[in-house]
C-alpha cells in the first residue's frame, strides 16, 4: 500500500529556482540505521528528499537503499555534508566526490557545511570558512552540487560569509522545534534568500510528551509526532524528522491532509525554552 496521496509534499524555491521539498527523512549515527525502513520510506510512502551527512557513515548503506528502491535519481532531493575534518578548499572538493562515490550517484541537490568551526589548528573559523565555500562555489558552479548551503550557521557567521565570497547560501539547516525557535535568525535568513531549514523537528523525542502537544495532537485526532511536523510546515520551514521504523516514518510523513489553527501554531510557538537538544554553535567566532 502507498501513502504518497495524502504525503503530496509541496516545495519551495531557493534562490536559484530549485526547488526543495518541505518534508525529507533524516539518517543519523545516533540510533541506529535502517535499510528496511529506508527503501519503505522511498517506495510506500512517497517520500523524495533524504538529509544525510558524511559524518553520519551510511552514505554506501543509503546509495544502495536508493538504488534498490528503483525511484530515478532525477525524482529525489539528495541533501549531503561536508564533516569540519575536510575543511580546506582541496580536501573539500575531494570529499564531496569521495561522498558521491559512497552513494553511487553523480550529484547531490543540496551539499552543505556541516559545522561552523574549523578543525584545522592556527588557521581562524572565518578564513577556513571562507577558503571552504570557496570550493563549494566551484562544486556548484562545476554541477556537482545543484545546491549548496551551510548548517548550523549564525548570524555572524553569514555575515561574515557574505563579504568573503560571492554565491550567497542558498540554505541555512538549523536546529528548530517547538523548544528551540531561532526567530531572529529566521528572519535574517528570510532576508537575505537563505531557505530556512530546520533539524532534529521533534527534538529527539523530547516535544513529544509535552502536555501543550499532546492536548493539540488529541485534539485534530492526530500524533504528538504529527502535529510538530506540520508545525514546521506551516511556518514554511523545510523538515527532516528521522526514523528507524516504517511505522513511524509512515506516520511522520501523514502531516498534509490536515491544517493547525492559528490559536495552536500561537500554543506551540509559545513553548520555545531555547534548549539545544544536538549542538550550540553560539559559542563558535
Ligand atoms: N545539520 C546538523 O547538524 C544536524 C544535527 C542533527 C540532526 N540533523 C538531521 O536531522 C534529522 C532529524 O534530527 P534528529 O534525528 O536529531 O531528531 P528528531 O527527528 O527530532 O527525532 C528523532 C528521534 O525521534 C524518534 N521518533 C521519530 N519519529 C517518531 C514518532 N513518530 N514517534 C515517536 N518517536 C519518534 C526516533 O526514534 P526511532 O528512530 O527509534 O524511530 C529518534 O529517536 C537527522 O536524522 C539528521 O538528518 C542534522
């Protein structure tokens, strides 16, 4: 059985015109990898956008999920990252091919700087940032990437990155739920053509058994799941909860046949606690 009528992911542009779906299934290190539920996600239930990253080492599972499940490479939105250990302009340009042959395929749609801060001693976060997205430009500019973008960036970061390079991020993915809401960050990157893209959407399981949640989740006869989801996306940010198991990903991906009311997008938009359930890149100059 296919859920993909009611999943219908609509997309939004970036600033390139691409456009990227606003729901995808997340892949991680933590908790575990399934191929099972992958190939599930992609031939039941209609999902096209997968985020994954070097660092999470299932590039090779995730390729070969891909190819099993006969979906044309052309259908799929394929996010990838570049892990801080390969920063530098030539290390750069080698991993992203390195993590196109893990995956078996000739490009990604979105490849993105994983991490703010440099790894590499006596060289500053700015110029590493700077000489990085340098090749990332080139990866664009080459095909490589059909879009690139950076993760866990702030303000200053972006800032900073405006007046070092030329093609402005086309997307900024950035912790976002119900606890942690960047709003001015949101914002700035509205402004600026950034997409706005938010990870770990159900705070690693955290929002979920939060009274607030589960009174609305009662209330639209729906999941805790569900409703912060469709949360993200009626704030027209991009999402990407993660799950290992086919009934959850089926459930997670059921968040189009039904609308929040203003009176529980404002509920939910009041729980913000700015707690930092993965990483706080605060602290990173
Ligand atoms: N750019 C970055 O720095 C960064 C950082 C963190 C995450 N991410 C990306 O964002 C994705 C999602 O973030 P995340 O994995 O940190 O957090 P998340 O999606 O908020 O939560 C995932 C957790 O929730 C559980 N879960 C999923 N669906 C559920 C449901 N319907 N009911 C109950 N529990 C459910 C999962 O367990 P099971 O797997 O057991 O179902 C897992 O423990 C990642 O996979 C990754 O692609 C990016």
């Amino acid at each position: 059985m296919t859920f993909a009528p009611e999943l219908s992911c609509p997309a939004i542009p970036l600033s390139n015109g691409l456009q990227i779906p606003l729901f995808g299934l997340g892949t991680s290190h933590h908790g575990g990898y399934s191929h099972e539920a992958i190939v599930y996600a992609l031939t039941e239930c209609g999902v096209r956008h997968i985020d994954t990253a070097k660092r999470y080492g299932c590039e090779k599972k995730l390729g070969d999920a891909i190819t099993e499940s006969g979906i044309p490479r052309s259908d799929l939105w394929v996010t990838n990252k570049l892990w801080h250990g390969d920063y530098g302009y030539k290390a750069a340009k080698k991993a992203c091919l390195d993590s196109c042959s893990q995956m078996g395929v000739e490009y990604f749609d979105l490849y993105l700087m994983h991490w703010p801060e440099s790894s590499r001693p006596g060289c500053s976060n700015r110029e590493m940032r700077a000489e990085t997205w340098r090749a990332l430009e080139e990866l664009y500019k080459e095909g490589l990437c059909c879009a690139i973008g950076v993760s866990n960036f702030l303000v200053h970061h972006l800032e900073e990155l405006k007046e070092d390079c030329t093609v402005v991020p086309h997307v900024n993915q950035v912790e976002y739920h119900p606890f942690q809401q960047p709003n001015h960050l949101m914002e700035y990157c509205r402004q600026e053509g950034i997409v706005f893209e938010g990870y770990s959407p159900l705070a690693k399981g955290q929002v979920l058994s939060n009274p607030t949640v589960l009174q609305i989740a009662e209330k639209h006869s729906r999941t805790p799941a569900q409703i912060c989801i469709r949360w993200s996306i009626q704030n027209g940010v991009v999402t990407i909860p993660k799950s290992t198991k086919k009934k959850r990903i089926q459930e997670n991906c059921q968040v189009f046949g039904f609308q929040l009311e203003e009176s529980d997008m404002a509920a939910l938009g009041g729980l913000h606690d700015g707690r930092h359930v993965s990483w706080d890149p605060t602290n990173v100059e």
